[in-house]
C-alpha cells in the first residue's frame, strides 16, 4: 500500500514504524502498527494530481510531499479492511516511532535475516546500506525464510542492493529445505563471514529466539526488530512489553514500541 503523508513523515529511518488508524467509524478501535518499507519525498508535479475525496481541496504544484510504502499480510479484521481501501480513502497516521537499526562505520558486513512479513525493514535496511557514503564496501548477505515460495517477499530489491540472497522454505519449495535458522547456522560454520560482521533480523519470535545461541556462538553484535500488539505506539498503554535483563542477574522490562522496535538481541530475556 503506497500512501501520500505529510513531508514530516518521510524522514524516517529503517527498522521505524507508523501506527495506522480508521478515519470513519469505531470498527476496528484501535490502530494497526506497519513497519515502514519505503519512503520517498517529492513535489506535486501539476494540478492534475488531486485528493480523490469531495469536498477537498486539491495541492497545489510544487507541494512537497512524502509517498510512505507499506508492506503487511491479511491476518485479521483490520489488515482486511486495508486490503480493501481503495484510492482516494483516507487514514490516520501517526509516524515515524520507535528507534532504528544502527549500522557501525566500522562494519565491513552485515548478515540480514528476514522471516516471512519480517521483511519490510530488512529491505529498507538493506536499500539505504546501498545509498551509503563509505570508504569501504559492505558486504551483504540476506537469508529470507518462510513456510513455501509464496512466502519469500523482496528477493529482487535486495539483490538490486547489491545483496547475496539465500532462500530457505519449510516445505521445500523453493531453495534450502528447513528453517532459515538452519541455513544461516550452516553458513556460519564455513569461512564466508568478513571480519566485523552484524548480524540484524525481524520477523516471528522463534526465529528472533533461535538466532541468539547463533550469534553468541560465532561472536556476532546481534540486533532484532520485534513484533508486537500494539494500542498507541508511543508508551502510553505499557501494553507491549518484553523482559530485558538488568543488573545483577535480575529482569526489568521495555516497550516494544518506544525502546524498540530494535533491540539489542543479547540483552532480551527470550525464554
């Protein structure tokens, strides 16, 4: 879903998320939170170019505006009801949240995993990587995993990055037959790395989970954007938790949505 914001809006950073409500009506009453794909900032070209809603006033040429992509999957009632928005409708938005991936300069590779609808800030991740002023190339591998093929989003956008792609399918149809874990862990074993590589994942806790023992073995800054039900996107409800751990030995807990989404996998209480 591609959606014409404010300009405010387009200065977002990968692994950042929006917080999509209704703009009729109390069904569904809260919104829904979309991790941002893609954003680009640009000028209304002409008078043709109108808000398909009566009574509203068309922008005027030269406007700046921001294009925000979003990328989600029919789960539920609400993301249902997005699918059927049609041009012309409008949404509350409420963007960018949250905090964002951090790439080291230092970095010489990266190692993306993304599991399923997980992809969204992988790709924007590995899209802005691309655009980076560095002196140095950084290497880019991405492990993409899901149930079948249908499940493998962006595989052409990360390789446009620049990116090697590996595929892994729980039923085997398309590339390595298994858990994307499992192949990551098999890529690990062999010499490929290049020194001072991170590693960076989003997608469905257990796969956050079963990174982490991989990370520690082969001694790699991990970094997970989390999933969560969210009810306002800012810290006002405490109603997306996760145990961290805290001194000496003891848990404490942080929001998903404003200490995150991007955590620091080595301090999340997984278990």
């Amino acid at each position: 879903m591609h959606l014409a914001v404010p300009p405010r809006l387009g200065r977002f950073r990968p692994g950042q998320f929006l917080m999509l409500g209704w703009d009729e009506g109390w069904d569904p009453f809260l919104p829904r939170a979309m991790s941002i794909r893609r954003v680009r900032r640009f000028q209304v070209p002409s008078s043709k170019f109108r808000v398909l809603q009566p009574g509203t006033r068309s922008l005027k040429p030269g406007t700046w505006i921001a294009e925000v992509e979003i990328l989600y999957k029919i789960y539920g009632h609400g993301t249902a009801l997005l699918a059927a928005m049609r041009p012309g409708r409008f949404l509350r938005a409420l963007g960018p949240l949250g905090n964002a991936f951090e790439v080291p300069r230092s970095a010489t590779g990266v190692i993306m995993v993304a599991g399923g609808i997980g992809v969204p800030p992988i790709a924007a991740l590995a899209e802005s990587l691309a655009k980076r002023e560095t002196s140095r190339r950084t290497e880019m591998t991405v492990f993409l995993g899901g149930r079948s093929r249908a499940d493998l989003l962006c595989a052409a956008d990360f390789r446009r990055a620049g990116a090697k792609v590996h595929m892994a399918t729980e039923d085997g149809s398309c590339g390595y037959k298994g858990l994307v874990t499992e192949l990551v862990n098999e890529y690990l074993s062999t010499p490929h790395p290049a020194p001072r590589t991170v590693l960076y994942a989003c997608g469905p806790h257990p796969m956050l989970a079963a990174l982490t023992p991989i990370a520690e073995k082969y001694d790699l800054p991990y970094q997970a954007s989390l999933e969560a039900n969210m009810a306002c996107g800012f810290g006002a409800c405490v109603g997306c938790v996760v145990p961290v751990k805290g001194g000496e030995g003891h848990r404490t807990y942080r929001l998903v949505c404003k200490d995150g989404p991007v955590f620091d996998a080595h301090d999340i209480l997984w278990a």
